[in-house]
C-alpha cells in the first residue's frame, strides 16, 4: 500500500517555514556568552522536525543540510562545542538557507543552491573539528588512510574546468559496513586512482569505549576528489557498499555564472529607480561584467535626458548569489523593465558532460558515438530550456499556490456559536411566517432586528478569521535592524509595540515590503553614526519604534526613530531643482507640505543614497503601493529629534466605504477615501483646452474634467455639463473630475470580484451587489484616467502651462 | 448540410469515430448526456455536467466597453457571472430578450481554474444519452468556419446535433475572432 505523499507537502512547507522562523527569532534571542538552554532547545526542536519532515518527504537535500546544522545544535546541547556570535551568524545564514532551498522545492526546482553547498562546507569543517579535539585519534589511526593531507581547501582554477572536476562526495557507512567484507581504505584508494584527492576528513561518531564494537564502522568520510572522470566512474566504486551507506555525491562549487538581461522601458529613470546603483549592488556578489547596448539610442535632437535608451547584458561570476539575490535587487523595478536571469552554469556542466560522454563513446563504435553525442545534445538542449523556463516559474507558481491561514480556535467556536445563533432566528422567522397575522407583527420586527444582529456579528466574526496579528510582519524586524547595525556600525536599539493589533492577511503581505523599506530609510538615513550621536549630546544607541493600533476603521502603523530628521532646505532645494516645485511656491511651503515632497516620483537627494536603501528606489513607490491598499502615508520630522512616518490603512480589502452616483441608467461606486469633494459643475468655470479636452477651475487649481459617460459610452441624462455634477477625486497625487448625473446614496460594499469569471475590466475595481441585488461596478480612477488617454494629458500639461498665464496677468494688472 | 445516414457512417468511417471516442476521452462512459438548447432553428448541445442551473433572463449590469455579445454581469447568489449572447457570438442577428429568454448557467474549466459564466440561447430543447461510438468528428469545412470548438456531430431521430466543446468556446479572449462565418451554414450567413 502506498499513500500519495504530495498531498501533505503543502503542509510540510508550511509548518517549515514556520519552524524557520522560531528558529530565526530564537537564534536573534540567543546569547553566546550566556547559553539558555531552553533557547537551544527550542532552535533544536524547530530543526529537528525540518529534518525529519524533509527525509520523510525524500528532499534529501534538505535532511541533509539540516542534518549538520542538528548535529551542531545537538553539540551546542550538551556544552560540547562553545557557539560565538560568528555561529550565531552561520546559523542565521543557514535558517535562510533552507528558507530558500524549502522555497526552491516549493517551485519544483533543484534545492542545492551555491550558499548551501559553502555553508555545508563549513559545517562539515565545523563537525571534523569538533571530532578531531573531543575523541582524540584513538581510532583514527587505525583508519585513516595514508592519503588524509591536511584540510587545505584548493579551488579549481579556471582552466581547468572543463575537463577536471572537483567533486564533493559525503560517504557515511553504515554501522555494519565492515561486517559485509567491504573496506572503507580500498574504497578511497581506488577513488585516489581516478585523479587527485584533495582532502580526506574523517569525522567518528565514537560511543564510550566500554561500548565499542570493533567490528563496527563508526567512522564517516568527506572526500574532495579532483578528476576528470564521469559521476558513473565514482559511483561504481562504491557500487558494492551502496546498500549499506548513505553516499552523496556532488560536484563541488565553482564560480556560478550568471547571465542577466536587463532591458529597461524608457521611463525607468523617472521612478527614481538607478541601473548603476543596481549594478553595484550586484557587484557586492562577485565578479560583473557589463555590456551595454546602444542600439535603440536615437539621434541627440530626439533625445530626452530623462529617459533611459540603453539596455544591458550582465555577466556575474559568483559563489554566493542565488536566483533570489538577483530578482531582489531588480525588484523595484520589474514593473518598469524587461528581466531574464539565467544561470549558465548548469550549461556549463551539460557541456563537460557532453565531452566526458563523447569521449567515452568515442572509444567504443563509431556508430555509438553518433548516438551519445546526439544523445547528449539533446540533453543540453533540454537543460537549457529548462533552465531559461525556471526565471519565470516560480512568479507563476506562487500566483496558483492556494495559501491558507491557521485560525485560533476561539475564532472558530465564535463563529459556530453565530450560526447557532442564526439558526435559531431563522427557525423562529419561519414559524412566525407560518401562521401570520397582523398583531403579530411587532413579533417579525423583533426578529428581523435580531437577524440583522446576527448577520452584522457573523460578518464581523468571518471577517476576524482573515485578521492576523501584525507581529507576522514585524518579526522579520529585529533580524533586519541587527544585520543593518551591524553592516553600518551604527548601534540600534528596536522597540515594538501593539503587535497583537490584528490586520488583514491581504494587506498584511502587501504592507511588508513598504515597511522594510522605511525602517531601512530610517536606519540609514535617520539614525546618525554612534559619534556623531555622542557629540550631538544623544546617547549612542539610536531607537527605531515601531508602533501599531486601531483607530477608527483603520490600523495605523508608526516608524519612528530618534535620528537626525529631514533636512528641508535640502529637500526644498532638491525640488526646485528638479522643477517639481517653483522657487516662489518654495517660500510658501509649510514643513508638511516640504516633507511630503520626498513621496515625488523622481525625487531622491543624491546625498542621502547608500548600498542599503539607495538602490535608487523613491518613496514614491512606497506611496503607491500604501494608496493602492486605500492607505494614506504622512511624515512629520523635527531636525536632530528624529521622524516619523504614519501608515493609515484599512482594516481589511473586503469591505469598502463607497458613494453611489448614477450615469444614466447605470450606478457606480466610488471608493470614499478618493473622493476629495463634489461640486456642482457651473459653465464659466469651464475652460475648453484644444483637443476638445476640458478643464474646471477650482478654486486656484484648474483639474482636468473626465466625462464618465464618455469614457465607458453610456447615455447620460444630459451633456451639458450645466446639469451634471463633477465628483472630484484624487488619483497618484493628481485631482481629477469626473462627470457624472447624480450623487445617490454613501453605503459600505462587499467588494466582488470580476475576474473570478470574467477579466479585468479597464476603469473598474471589482463589483458589488447593492441592497436589491443588482451588481454594481466599483470604479478605478486611474483606470479611467488611462481610458480617457491622451485627451487627458493635453489637458494637464496645458494646465502646468496656465499657472504661468496667470503670473503673467497679475503681473500686467499690477 | 447533409447528415449521413446511420449505415453509411458505420461503413465507411470506423477509423474516424475511433478517433473521436479517443480523443473525447469518453471510453468509460457508454453514454453520456447532452443538454441541448435550440438557436435559429439548429440544435446544439453540451455536456449536462457543465452545466450548474438553466434560470430565465433577468437584466444584466453592462460591463463599460465590452465587446457587443458580453451582455453584462448578473448576481447569482453572490457570485458576479457574467453573461454572454451566444447568438451574437456566432455572428447570428440579435433577437429581444423576453421574460422566456433562457440562460443556461455553465461551469467553464480553463487553464487558470474554473469559471461560472451564463449564455444566452433562445430555448431549452431536451437531454439526451448519447454514446460515444454514435459521434461524428467535424468534416472538414475549410476556411469558412472555425470549428475547434465542436466537439462532434451526432444524430439522433435524423436531426443533428452540434456538440459543443464549451471548454474552448468560452475562453473569454478569444471569442471575439469567432465571427465572420464560423459556425453558420449558409441560411444564416447569407
């Protein structure tokens, strides 16, 4: 009988990434100097069912490399190997390690990745040293082979490469081994004559000697071979004892090389984003060679200094870095540019296998030769394509992968007691419509009171399953501000507070990234160097706060941190230059007003750019991504106090505060928050700007007007706009107007979605179902912006244009 | 269009029904049943199991600048469904929805799931069980009509039925590219 074990994968990830973040937080908690053995315990715990989950489920890759991590821990256990914060760093490295690997099974992909094979190399090295001081060399001469040279590490040098293989093979014999006639020292004489051994680590897992049996092989072997003979050839050696050991073989790590396209559109420069800075950042990874490519550079009289024409071609030569390294740094950027990263290493061994295999072939009939080399051509074909298919997988996976949340079940028995609960009115409801007259109608009334109760209070609680709290996101802090302290030097102290205030699972995730890149802001730019802190009479541990609570429908959220503040004659100056402000606008700008200016498309101060937050990313894309969960960001600063930065958010995507307004026979909803006021629409105050666009004076602004029967061809109750009414609303920072006929009721909608059956719709959000049960479609102002095209952009430009008109006009009547 | 009688077919084309039975995937079913609904006087059907509820036509609220036969979104019980005029997919003149319009409410699997849709026919005509081995494959019509989306050819009592392959006539994108004679025969077209 065979029970289908996939079934349970989902879970097994699952449980393992959360076991990765108790270890994560447990390792952060950790004291080298002062071990908690409970501490231990529970990192040991967390790896230990990893391990077993992941043999279970034959990641062997994974049980393995937990393997050493458990034996370490278990080591560390039993005060037989002292841990210092470099360990500490090991194991932190190892934890996302195995995040990555568990992640890169998730995706169907092969687990080993460059950090896993060093950092097995490490641990390996960690073990054979711990074996080497605690048991001594009782066995060991006995054993080790006369071939054991000192654990000097050589790496192939690159000329080599083709035809000499380092290979990695990990050899743990089983206790009974030596009872099947088979011997270890033959074994890894043999292997010596297929090339040259590099190192030969012996690691004994001896019992007390009392205990020991000397027909038993207690002994395991890491062997570093250098040859150029096939995997087969080394597997056949073993080929007797490979029931009775556990053998891994590998070829060892040379430099991976990595080839990334990078084929920016031309507005990438005006989100602030910096290819260079990116490219340095990819530096920090290992060796980078850069092409460009001029191709689609037009002549200098067409050409517009803020956009960006080149494309590149990156070749990255590194050990460490991982698919995941690379899609990070360019992750700002996805939406504005084209990425394929490829890893050319795989080839690269589809190709020396190539020649091994021909070579082989070659010796034996002609006729077979033909048909390895064939044989193997297809097989780097088919490596290739896999492996150009595996950059886009995982995006694909994930967007499938169904994900699930665990309720507590408190939650749960609330619920159950609602529908109770709601059962009861119904059954009442329905005895009472049975048998109904008219006195009894203050009966149904009390009833349909009580049924509405319960449906509020069922509502609320469904609502409540999807709410978590937000130290999910938080969590993720402490390690950051600690690896972020230490790669600055500066000294940083982390407060959190309300991290029980519960936030919806979506807007949970989609808040994250946002989150990590303020507080990053705020280490690197806010928080000050220790001595500049002494000198400026603060203490020099600098504090970042985070803050979370309900107010009102919202979850607000607050960074703050106790550092230097924003400069704003330096931002004042910045936006002048950058013309997003006028010198005359400048003299008028409250602080408010300054600080908001850094939520600017384009805006960056050069100065304030490091490898940390100055990939050249704005805080404008932190804007965008906060206003398109309905979110609102502010800042407030005070110079050498410090800033903060409030995050208001709704409390859940599900639920929305909507108006009502009808377009002929047709009702929309607006989303509330966009809607900054409604006006009648009066014909002076109308001004046609060429290409039948118009535009409406407010007040001092003019804003563009968009006519909703218009864009989306409905029959309105009149063009004039006389009779319409304008709702202006406010979309990426603009103010637009919209025409529509009538304003109907303000009420809070279930957002629905469209594409579950349909698609996506240009201009519309979702949908809802109103009180009668009709459908109505929930507008998206910059949908309906992009609609209305190029009509609209007309009219913005021409009104940047008008303010200076109007300059003008004060100035001839002055 | 000429229905072959039954013999005919039983001679002359065993290889092509093999084929069929094949590639429908139905050997373990003997029979099978087909809703079918009647459109400008031709019977169409699909597979009973697609279908999820037959409801009368109620309005829809129109979707902004869809495309003419995507007649808008309905509620049903809380799911948004859009709904679609299969006359006007096929490129058959409009007729008035009437309080007896029928909509046939069909569970669609496509490459991202599956999805609910409604389609609009002028009537619901029967359910039939109909075997495997009795289904045609779809000559070969040239470039005048796509027929991709039919699945078979069957007849039953000397009428033919147009088995619809709803899986690959619903995919949203692509139905617009179905007009300019596919799936008419000449009374329509001309």
């Amino acid at each position: 009988m065979s029970i289908d074990l996939s079934q349970f994968h989902q879970i097994f990830f699952e449980e393992s990434f959360e076991g990765l973040d108790v270890m994560e937080t447990a390792l952060m908690d950790l004291n080298p100097e002062d071990l908690d053995s409970e501490t231990i315990n529970t990192i040991f715990r967390a790896a230990h069912s990893i391990k077993g989950g992941s043999a279970t489920f034959g990641f062997t890759a994974v049980a393995e490399f937990t393997h050493d991590l458990e034996t370490i821990l278990d080591q560390v256990r039993e005060r037989q190997r002292a841990i210092d914060s470099e360990d500490v760093n090991r194991c932190l490295l190892a934890v996302d390690c195995m995040r990555e690997m568990l992640s890169l099974i998730q995706a169907e992909q092969p687990s080993e990745t460059p950090l896993s094979k060093s950092l097995k190399l490490q641990f390996a090295e960690m073990l054979s040293h711990k074996s080497q001081v605690s048991s001594g060399s009782l066995v060991s001469d006995e054993h080790h082979p006369s071939e054991m040279t000192s654990s000097e590490h050589l790496q192939p040098t690159k000329a080599n490469r083709n035809s000499l293989h380092n290979w990695n093979i990990e050899f743990i014999p089983n206790l009974e081994m030596l009872k099947s006639g088979n011997d270890a020292v033959r074994i890894i004489r043999e292997l010596e004559g297929l090339g040259r051994l590099l190192k030969v680590d012996c690691t004994a897992d001896l019992p007390n000697l009392s205990s020991l049996d000397a027909e038993r092989c207690y002994l395991r072997w890491h062997i570093e071979l250098e040859t150029s003979a096939a995997r087969g050839a080394i597997e056949e050696i073993f080929e007797w004892v490979a029931d009775d050991c556990e053998l891994y073989i590998k070829q060892a790590d040379s430099l991976d090389h990595w080839r990334i396209t990078f084929q920016p559109e031309n507005g990438i420069l005006r989100t602030g984003n910096d290819p260079v800075k990116m490219f340095s950042a990819l530096q920090d990874f290992g060796e980078l060679k850069v092409v460009s490519n001029l191709a689609d550079l037009p002549s200098l009289a067409l050409m517009d200094h803020e956009c960006c024409y080149l494309k590149w071609q990156l070749e990255l030569y590194s050990n460490t870095v991982t698919d995941a390294d690379i899609r990070d740094i360019f992750e700002w950027v996805e939406d504005e540019a084209k990425i394929l990263v490829e890893n050319l290493t795989l080839s690269d061994q589809t190709d020396a296998e190539n020649l091994s295999a021909v070579a082989l072939a070659s010796s034996s009939a002609l006729n077979d030769s033909n048909v390895a080399s064939v044989a193997a051509h297809e097989g780097q074909l088919s490596a290739l394509k896999s492996d150009t298919q595996s950059s886009k997988q995982p995006n694909k996976k994930s967007a499938t992968e169904s994900s699930s949340i665990r309720v507590g079940i408190d939650k749960i028995d609330n619920l159950i007691n609602m529908v109770g609960e709601l059962v009861i009115t119904q059954s009442m409801l329905g005895q009472l419509g049975g048998e109904f007259d008219l006195e009894r109608l203050p009966q149904l009334l009390a009833g349909l009171g009580q049924l509405e109760q319960n449906t509020r209070e069922l509502q609320e609680s469904v609502m409540r399953i999807r709410m978590l709290p937000i130290s999910f996101t938080f969590s993720r802090f402490p390690r950051m501000v600690r690896d972020l302290g230490q790669a600055l030097g500066k000294e940083l102290h982390l407060e959190m507070h309300g991290e029980n205030t519960e936030l919806d699972k979506t807007v949970m995730e989609k808040i994250g990234d946002p989150l990590v890149h303020l507080v990053r802001n705020a280490i690197d730019h806010g928080i000050e160097l220790p001595s500049e802190r002494l000198a400026k009479g603060k203490s020099a541990v600098g504090t970042i706060t985070l803050n979370a609570y309900h107010q009102g429908g919202n979850v607000v959220i607050e960074i703050s941190d106790d550092g230097k503040g924003l400069d704003k004659d330096l931002i004042v100056a910045k936006a002048i230059e950058k013309n997003i402000i006028t010198e005359v606008e400048a003299t008028t700008l409250s602080d408010e007003q300054a600080f908001d200016l850094i939520f600017q498309p384009g805006f960056s101060t050069a100065q304030q750019v490091s490898d940390l937050s100055g990939r050249g990313v704005g805080m404008d894309v932190v804007k965008r991504n906060i206003q398109a969960l309905n979110g609102a960001v502010e800042i407030t600063s005070q110079p050498d106090k410090g800033s903060q930065i409030t995050i208001r958010l709704p409390l859940t995507l599900a639920i929305l505060d909507g108006q009502l307004v009808r377009v002929g026979n047709n009702t929309y909803i607006f989303p509330l928050v966009s809607i900054v006021e409604s006006l009648q629409c009066k014909r002076e105050l109308v001004s046609k700007v060429g290409n039948g666009c118009d535009v409406f004076k407010l007040r001092e602004d003019y804003v563009p007007i968009v006519a909703l029967y218009k864009t989306f061809n409905l029959e309105p109750d009149a063009q004039d706009p006389e009779k319409s009414l304008l709702v202006v609303v406010e979309y990426d920072g603009d103010k637009v107007g919209v025409v529509v006929d009538e304003l109907l009721a303000q009420q809070q909608v279930v957002i629905k979605s469209l594409e579950q059956n349909y698609k996506r719709v240009e201009g519309v959000s979702g949908a809802t179902i109103l009180g009668d049960g009709t459908v109505a479609l929930i507008l998206d102002v910059s949908g309906i912006v992009k609609l209305s095209g190029g009509e609209f952009d007309s009219a913005k430009a021409a009104i940047q244009r008008l303010p200076d008109v109007n300059n003008l006009t004060q100035k001839l009547a002055g | 269009m000429q229905i072959p009688s039954k013999s005919d077919i039983s001679n002359s084309s065993v290889p092509q029904s093999a084929q069929v039975m094949n590639t429908t995937d139905m050997n373990a079913h003997e029979n099978d049943q087909y809703l079918t609904f009647m459109m400008a006087g031709e019977e169409y059907g699909v597979d009973i199991l697609c279908v999820q509820e037959i409801r009368g036509w109620d309005s829809a609220t129109p979707i902004p600048n869809a495309p003419p036969h995507v007649k808008g979104v309905i509620n049903l019980r809380g799911t948004i469904v859009p709904i679609i005029d299969l006359r006007q997919c096929f490129n058959m003149p409009a007729i008035s929805y009437t309080p007896l319009t029928v909509v046939i409410v069909l569970k669609v699997q496509t490459s991202s799931g599956s999805r609910i849709m409604g389609i609009v026919v002028d009537a619901v005509s029967d359910v039939y069980a109909l075997a495997a081995s009795d289904m045609r494959s779809v000559p070969d019509l040239g470039n005048a009509a796509n027929v991709e989306f039919i699945r078979s050819l069957v007849s039953v009592n000397d009428k033919m039925i147009i088995l619809l392959d709803i899986d690959k006539l619903l995919v949203l994108d692509q139905v617009p590219a179905l007009v300019d004679g596919a799936f008419t025969d000449s009374s329509i077209s001309g």
